[in-house]
C-alpha cells in the first residue's frame, strides 16, 4: 500500500511542479517522501525481524524506530 501511495504522491507532485503549483506539488512530495520513509522502515525491520536481530539494532538508529513504534496493549 505504502508503495502505491508514493508512485502516486511522486507522479502527482511532478505534474503539479511542472505546472507551476508550487505549493500542492512541495504538499504532495511532502507526502510521498513520508510514505517512502514507512516503506523503508518497514522493509528494514521486516530484514531485521527475519535476520534475528532485534528493532533497535541492526543498522536502525533508535530515534527512527521510536518514532514509528507500535504500541503494545
């Protein structure tokens, strides 16, 4: 899904550039570039998670985890 979602956001965000609309084209690239860091995070824990190795290890910084980390009931 996140995938999608940043092909889209990218595609959209160049047309709107070139069109000249600034400021939707910085909004949508703005939004795509956040759906390209949940990609890469999750594929880089879903590495981790089949390496072994624990979130906060393995080449992930522990601010990055943190940040996305999922809240356990």
């Amino acid at each position: 899904m996140c995938l999608i979602v940043t092909i889209i956001m990218i595609v959209l965000s160049i047309q709107n550039l070139m069109h000249a609309h600034w400021f939707v084209g910085g909004v949508q690239l703005i939004i795509a570039l956040g759906f390209l860091a949940l990609l890469l995070r999750n594929i880089i824990a879903v590495r981790n998670e089949k390496q072994g190795c624990s979130t906060t290890g393995c080449g992930m910084t522990d601010w990055f985890t943190n940040l996305f980390k999922k809240k356990e009931n």
